[in-house]
C-alpha cells in the first residue's frame, strides 16, 4: 500500500511517520508514504498555491492547477490508485470507509488549506471528497493522518498478530470493548476501582458475552 500526501506544509508529517505502528510499518515496506510539497508544482516565483476568490470573500483559495499537475505526477497506473480531497462537505469517514480504501494499491490525498479549495479539484480531479467528522479544522493534514493509520490497521502484519486483523474483516462491523490490565484495585480520588470479576473468572464463554454485551459496533 502506498500513500500520496500533498500539502503545503509536508514537515508537519515528519515525526509522525518515524513512530509507533506507523513508523515500524514504514521501516518494513509494509507501507509507503510519500509526502509531496504542493509548492514544486506552482510556476510563480513566490511558489503561491493560493489565489483571492472569485466573487470576493474573505481568505484566499487553494489553486486547482497545481493540484492536477501534482496528481497527474504521483498517480500511478491502472485503477487501484484513489484520490481523496478533504473537506467538511465530504461523506463521512468511518470504518467500512477505512476496509474500502485498504484494497487499493494507492491512496492520494489531498490536504486544503485556507478557506478552501478551488471547486474544481472536488468535481473533477478527486475520486472521492471525504470528512472525518462535523468539525472544521485549520487543514486536511490530520485527517489524512487518521485516514493512513485506519487504512494501515488492516494491512497484514502492520498491528502484528493475525487474529487482531481477523476482527477488523474488510467490509464488516467489529465489537470494541472496555479493557483492563494490572493492578486488579486502582484507588482513584479515595475510591477503590476494580477490575470486573468476570475478566478474572478464566470462563472465557463469560468474558466473551461480557464484551459483547458491553462494547459498541464499530462500523
């Protein structure tokens, strides 16, 4: 699986892919991330990627040319290659969304900046608009952080242990439930918090009705 990122901003990736999960997925090839400044792809000497809007407004606008000259670049052949635009007008990320995305070769995404992105770049240049959630935030960098560590969840052998994977099957629900570890009694503000007896109790028919009963699908 390969990751395209465009940004204006390519640094804010820098510590991110070198840890955890991530950075390890990296160092094994079980994932390639390429992060690709938006800028080598501007023609003025300023190496503007934004413009005023057209119509007036306030901010400045994300330009759609430099995009499609970065796209056109990056995007490898055939049809396993998915271009993503952030924006909070997109349908809704989540984790059939995530199962979807992990059976492509390659996944592009762009990262808008500013009060947007030229219109453009939505309607005929990303395959799909996408948004994680009913929030604004100040890029599309975060997002497609969250989006690269769903999508890589489910490649084998990134989180380790096969039995993990099976539980997130492509196109499927799965069940996160409450977890616990040591000590068994933690005192928190002069209250003693146990650990539920059931998770103790070594009857694993119990402990597989208790987290069913008390997790939450996750789709």
């Amino acid at each position: 699986m390969r990751f395209d990122i465009i940004t204006i901003f390519p640094s804010l990736f820098d510590s991110y892919l070198k840890e955890s999960l991530i950075g390890k997925a990296c160092d094994k090839k079980l994932i390639e991330v390429k992060v690709h400044d938006l800028r080598n792809w501007t023609d003025d000497p300023h190496k503007s990627a934004d413009d005023t809007p057209f119509g007036g407004g306030g901010g400045m606008v994300m330009k759609a040319e430099p995009i499609y000259k970065a796209i056109s670049e990056v995007k490898l052949g055939g049809k396993k290659s998915r271009v993503i635009l952030f924006t909070p007008r997109g349908k809704r990320f989540n984790q059939k969304k995530a199962s979807e995305f992990a059976d492509y070769r390659q996944i592009i995404m762009i990262c808008g900046r500013y009060e947007g992105v030229d219109e453009r770049v939505a309607k005929f240049i990303a395959d799909e608009n996408i948004s994680i959630g009913n929030y604004v935030l100040m890029g599309g960098e975060l997002p497609a952080m969250a989006v690269m560590e769903a999508v890589s969840r489910l490649i084998p052998q990134v989180v380790g242990k096969e039995s993990f994977l099976k539980e997130r099957k492509k196109g499927e629900s799965f069940i996160e439930y409450p977890q616990y570890t040591r000590p068994e009694v933690l005192e928190i503000n002069g209250e003693k918090r146990r650990v539920p007896r059931v998770l103790l109790s070594g009857n694993h028919q119990k402990i597989k009705e208790w987290r069913k009963r008390k997790g939450k699908s996750i789709k």
